[in-house]
C-alpha cells in the first residue's frame, strides 16, 4: 500500500530501523507501514515528507511528483 516510502527508503541507503529511530517506533511497526499493515500516523507522514522534502501526497501516491510544496508564509497555520 506505501511503496513509496520502501522505495525512498531503499534509494537513500536507509533500513527500516534506521527510518523507525528516526520516527520514535519499532522496526516492526514501521515494517508493517510500509507492507500497508498498519495505516501511518499523520505526524509520522509529516515527518517522513520533511525528510524525504517530498509531498504527504507523493507518499501517499495521490501525485507523481515528488516536489514538496512551497511553505507558507502565513504564521498563523
């Protein structure tokens, strides 16, 4: 269900638990992220897109392009 994730994790020489420390979980948790076991929390999306600077919706296979969006300036959001 998230092959992407697998995927930017594989092209950037990373393990799952090198990804699980990073996100505070276990290997197996973050392993049955990226088999579609386990749906992945909304922060752990956020973070993984800032890591990946990519979009949650490249993540999540709503787009294929792997462009993060602009960051807005509005300080209140």
């Amino acid at each position: 269900m998230y092959p992407r994730i697998r995927n930017l994790r594989e092209d950037n020489d990373l393990t799952q638990e090198d990804l699980a420390k990073f996100l505070n979980i276990s290997q197996t948790t973050y392993s049955r992220y990226e088999s579609g076991a386990l749906d992945i929390p909304s922060q752990s999306l956020i973070k993984l897109a800032k890591y990946y600077s990519t979009s949650i919706d490249y993540l999540l296979g709503l787009t294929n392009s792997d462009k993060t969006y602009p960051k807005n300036s509005n300080k209140d959001n």
